[in-house]
C-alpha cells in the first residue's frame, strides 16, 4: 500500500508539473509575443482602354524629275545688251552719214537723242510671249529675235526677256530706204535713222486694240481645279476644257497642240461624236507619274484648215505638295475663244 501510495504522489506531482509549464508557457508569450512577419505588398495591375494613336504624316520632300528638255537659251546679260547697243550706233551712223542729205540752213538742228533704256521683263506663271507684248505694245516676233529665242511658244518662268522699244522694228519690217545696201554685214535690227521724226499722235482718245489681233484669233484661259483628277496623276489636258465662241456656243472640229520640250503632241478634234462632248476636247501626255513640266499649247486646225494664229498658253505642271487636295498642279483645264 505504501508504494501505491508513491505511485499515485508522483503522477501527481507530475501532472501539476505539466499543468504549471504549460501556464507558464502561455503567459510568457502573450507577454512576449512572436514578431510577425511583414508582408511586402505586390503591386497590383490596372487594365486601361486602348486609346487611338494619332499618326502625323510628315511631309517628304519628293525628289524633282529632270525633263529630258532641250535647254533653254542662254539670256544675254545687261551688260552684253548695253555694250551691243552702243557698237551698234556707230555703225549705223557711219554707214548713213554718206547717204542722208545736208538739212536746210533754216531748219533747226535735229536735237540728240538720248540713249533708249533697256527695258526687261520677269516672266510670271501663266504668262505667255504674246500676252507680254501686247502689255508693251510691241510684236511677239520683236521680243523673240531681241531675246534670241529658237522657240518663241517656249518661256519659262523665272526667265528674263529683254523688251525691245515700239520704235525698234525687226529688219523685215523695216522698209527699204532705211538699209544701207552697201553695209551687207548691217544688224538685222536697226535704230531709228536720222529721217525726220513722225509728228507724235495727237490727243484725240483712240479705242485699246482688241485681242483680235494677230496672234489672238484663239484665246487661251488655263483653269486649275482640284477635283477633275488626283493631283498626283500624270499632267495633262482634261476631257472638261472646251472651245467657244465668244457667245459661249461650242465648236466641234479644233485641234490643239501641245509642244512639251519639243516634243508636240495633237488632240482629236473637239467634240468627236462618241468621244467628247459638244465644243470639248483632251491631250494625254503618256506620263503616269507627276512631271514638272512647262509647255505650251495652241490651236493649230479648225476643220482641217490651219488657223493663221492663235494664242500661245503656257501650262506649268509641278509636283509641289502631291497629295489630294494640294497645291500642286498635274491636270490642267484649257479653254478656248474663237474670236473671227
């Protein structure tokens, strides 16, 4: 009985010692608790709309093709015209000197004459020869041979054109008794002699000529308009250019030329059944691809018969700014006025 009784006092003392460590273990740590550890936070992701980028065309700069053209004649400078002119009154001098008769002892004596000025002009878009003569009121022929011109229906722009004085005339239109015969080596154009000179008109209002005159029995009037075909097509005359009379009636049967560097290319008559409307008429170049092109066009037939004159139009193609609605300018409207 007596080591049960141990026994059970053992058990005892060791449950109140598992009891007591196991209270002391609690309140130790709630007095001392575990540091937690710290959670780093991920980053969280947030799905946003696709928005629209917007693309900006910068502009490129297209590369000019070079025209297969003849090149254009030298332009004499103000120099060599000041110098030519000078050599040249001498010489017309001395060969009239033998020639014109001894004035009266009671006529005054003729007053010197200043030398003329040279007078120059710019050529501007659009302008063509005979338009700039008749702002001068000289030929179209006088301009050609004072500026050496092979091709009078070819000026660019840019270009300058010397402007003869109205009292300059070509030597074919000079008359006979002003040419020394004995001077074969005399200009083909000659200064006023030493012949009296005309009275000046009187003050009596004339009429301004009329555009009828030689050179305008056809009249030409270039029109630019964005919507007939895409600015970047390859230059040339649209279907919508027409030839009127001056009470805007169409006529059928004209023929225009277009010279491209020496290069002439017809159209089909206006107004060919099946083909054109009435009065219209188109040239196509052949070109796909913009061109920058100067040319210059007129009518050359009506009816199978050649028109004795007509006014040159100067079309200037380019390729600036190609895109759809542009400033460039590839096809081109060309109208007519038929004017006798």
């Amino acid at each position: 009985m007596k080591w049960r009784h141990w026994s059970i006092l053992i058990i005892l003392v060791l449950l109140n010692y598992i009891i007591f460590s196991t209270a002391f273990t609690q309140l130790a740590r709630q007095r001392n608790p575990a540091a937690i550890p710290t959670r780093t936070p991920q980053p969280t992701f947030v799905s946003m709309a696709p928005k629209a980028v917007s693309w900006v065309v910068l502009p490129t700069s297209t590369v000019q093709p070079t025209p297969t053209s003849r090149p254009p004649l030298p332009t004499p400078t103000m120099t060599e015209v000041i110098s030519q002119t000078e050599t040249l009154v001498p010489e017309v001098e001395a060969t009239e000197a033998p020639t014109a008769s001894p004035p009266p002892t009671d006529a005054p004596e003729p007053t010197p004459t200043a030398t003329a000025q040279v007078v120059t002009h710019v050529v501007r878009r659009g302008e063509y020869l005979s338009l700039i003569a008749q702002e001068y009121g000289v030929s179209s022929r006088m301009i050609a041979d004072a500026n050496n011109l092979g091709n009078p229906n070819l000026i660019i722009t840019g270009q300058t054109l010397i402007i003869p004085s109205p009292g300059q005339m070509p030597a074919a239109d000079q008359p006979a008794a002003t040419l020394s015969p004995e001077s074969p080596a005399a200009p083909t154009r000659v200064p006023p002699t030493a012949t009296p000179k005309p009275k000046p008109p009187t003050a009596t209002p004339t009429a301004p000529p009329t555009p009828t005159t030689v050179g305008s029995q056809f009249t030409a009037n270039v029109v630019w308009h964005p919507l007939v075909a895409p600015n970047c097509a390859g230059p040339g005359i649209a279907k919508e250019s027409v030839i009127q009379d001056l009470s805007g009636s169409p006529i059928n049967g004209v023929r225009v030329e277009v010279d491209c560097y020496g290069t002439v290319m017809p159209s089909d008559p206006s107004g060919t059944p099946g083909v054109y409307d009435p009065g219209h008429y188109d040239v196509s170049f052949g070109q796909t691809e913009p061109q920058a092109w100067t040319c210059t066009a007129r009518v050359f037939d009506l009816n199978g018969q050649p028109v004795a004159s007509s006014q040159t139009a100067t079309i200037q193609f380019d390729t600036n700014d190609c895109r759809p609605g542009g400033i460039g300018h590839q096809v081109a409207i060309v109208n007519w006025t038929k004017h006798w």
